[in-house]
C-alpha cells in the first residue's frame, strides 16, 4: 500500500517505521525536524500506571504496551534513578488507604517510605517508592533519526499534507496529535480539550537530582531527572497550563507563539516560573534552591471533560475509508499503537 503518516512525533515516526518492511510510506512533517513538539515538551515518565489511581482503562493500557515500548527504544530508557509518588494530606482525590487499594488492584509494587527526608511531611499523608523510568528525549530522538535514515521511508519536512494529497495514498495516518482535525472534514471533527503548556528545566540541589518526586492526587506537582544531563524537569497540574480552549482547534494566543515548541527557551515572553516555586516548596522544600535554565512550551491535547479520571487514553479510529486517526495518549503507548494500526491494514 502507498502510505502517509503525517506527523513526525515519535508517534509517527515509530508507526512510520514500524509499517516501512510492508508498505510505501511517506511521513510528512510541517516542521523541520522529527519530534519537536509534544514529543519533546513532556514529563518523559515512562508510565506503569502509578500516575492514574482514578482511571483503570489508562493503566490498564499502560501496563500492556510499556514492554513493548521498552523493547523499541530499550538504550533510551533511564531505570537507575529513585521514584516517589507522594499523597497529599489535604486536597488529594485519593486517600492513602484509596491509593493503596488501587497498587494492589494492579500489582503495582511500592515500598511505604515513612518520613521521607525530601518532603514536608506535615504536607504528605503517605510516601511509597515504586519502579518506574524516564525517557532521555536526546537518545530517543537519535535513535529514531538513526532508523528513519536506515529504512525506505521517504521524509518530507517542512511540508503540511493536504486534502488534495489524499489521492496519491490509499491509506493516510493521520498523527497530528493538537492537529488531528485539520485534515479532517467538519463532521468528522470532534472536540478536544487543547492546553498550551509550559514544563521548566532546573538544577536541583545534588541529593534531588536523581530523584523523581510526584506528589498527588490533584492540583500539585512533580519534579523528575531530564535524561541524563543532570537537569530536572518540573511539571505543575495547575500552573503548568497558561491556556486552555475546548473546541476543534488550539487558540494559542499571540504572545505565546514565539516560544512555542522551540526546545528550552531561557528568556520565555510568559513563564509561570515562580508560581511553580511557590507552590511547590511547601511539598518539596529543595525547590526553593532550584536554580531556572529555561522552559519548554508546547500545545497538549485531551479528551474534554475528564476531570474526574484524568484519563488519557490512546485512540485508533478511522474517518471514512482512507483516514485512520491516532490520537495520542502517554508516550509508551506508541509502539502498541503501531501495532493496532498493522492489524487494521491487515483487514483491509
């Protein structure tokens, strides 16, 4: 089959490569390089489901795809490093007893760590130390170059796919993630909650710099080691977002434009910095030590009114007979997500 997989996030990239022995693929990129927007500017946890007591469909399918993404891109995974989630006293949607529960409903292994020296435990109800990994997006990202330069794919960068180019596939792939709509007719459009997002690079004090610290379940935070530079990258539930829309398409405002998906920017036009400091040192007192590098923007989308679950499923559906949409959820669901759409070209 003539291919296109449009988007070159590791989404698009992995399904590109994954399909390259069988079909004619050609991926097209609006930008000029792989992986440079939501790819990039995430938290590069490589989930096992601790994250998500309040969904069982997203762990679930968490814990059947995590093996197979670790055995794609097993030398960019980063295992040797502590991680802690962490349960708030107040303001949790889970209790401790609730969180418990929901590990050994999943067999998600945990040690209860009791006062654990890099929190404020008068803030914490319950610490548990568990077995997770990040992704070094630098190795990542090389490794997919690496094997897109090796295989038959042909790459179009700089490129935006059109409607008049669906004549030359039989089978587009469409995996735009905050653009899935554009290629798509107006009725088979749908809404979704899209987040122009900010995550910051800092260093921490040495004894935190190879430690992942989450604390949950609700308006709070996270800090995790970047890869293997020797920076960290925090994240902030409310502080993180700078805007947000429900609709078809992303309003990203004017301001926010020049910064967008440009890697780690150090003099940003709009950072919410501080805030995510003065929040989070009440949990996590070395972050008021933590020295700002600079931060990454980027357009997240989700399923609109998910609040309750916080759920972030991994969708393959298809829009007429040529389209097949991937609309992404966490990052270690893609090479499960390559998989799904094999078995659907195989029906075809």
């Amino acid at each position: 089959m003539r291919i296109a997989v449009v988007g070159a996030g590791i989404f698009g990239v992995t399904i590109a490569l994954k399909l390259d022995d069988s079909h004619d693929v050609t991926l097209y990129e609006t930008s000029r390089d792989i992986m440079t927007a939501a790819s990039r500017t995430n938290q590069l946890r490589l989930h096992r489901g601790y994250h998500y007591p309040r969904s069982p469909d997203t762990v679930s399918a968490l814990l059947s795809s995590i093996d197979f993404f670790v055995d794609e891109y097993r030398k960019s995974v980063v295992d040797d490093y502590d991680h802690y989630y962490c349960i708030a006293k107040e303001g949790s949607k889970v209790s401790p007893d609730q969180y418990l529960k929901f590990c050994d409903k999943f067999d998600l292994s945990y040690e209860i760590i009791d006062n654990f020296e890099h929190v404020n435990n008068d803030k914490i109800a319950l610490t548990v130390k568990v077995k997770e990994a990040l992704l070094d997006y630098q190795s990542v990202y090389n490794t997919c170059w690496r094997r897109l330069m090796k295989s038959k794919v042909k790459r179009l960068w700089a490129t935006t796919f059109t409607k008049d180019d669906l004549e030359k596939f039989d089978i587009v792939l469409n995996c735009t993630y905050a653009n899935i709509n554009n290629l798509l007719d107006e009725e088979n459009r749908l809404d979704y909650q899209f987040e122009v997002c900010e995550k910051i690079g800092v260093e921490m004090p040495i004894e935190v710099q190879d430690k992942s610290i989450v604390i949950m379940d609700g308006p709070f935070m996270c800090v995790d080691p970047y890869g293997r530079t020797g920076l960290s990258l925090l994240g902030n539930v409310v502080h993180a977002i700078h805007y947000t829309n429900v609709g078809h398409f992303p309003k990203v405002p004017v301001i926010m434009t020049r910064d967008l998906n440009q890697g780690f920017v150090q003099n940003p036009v709009e950072t919410n910095w501080e805030k995510f400091i003065q929040t989070g040192k009440d949990f996590i007192p070395s972050l008021s030590k933590a020295e700002y590098k600079g931060s990454m923007y980027t357009v997240r989308a989700v399923l609109p009114n998910m609040d309750d679950t916080d759920g972030r499923p991994t969708i393959v559906s298809s829009s007429g007979p040529k389209i097949i949409n991937v609309f992404s959820g966490k990052i270690d669901t893609c090479v499960m997500a390559a998989k799904d759409i094999i078995d659907k070209l195989s029906e075809e």
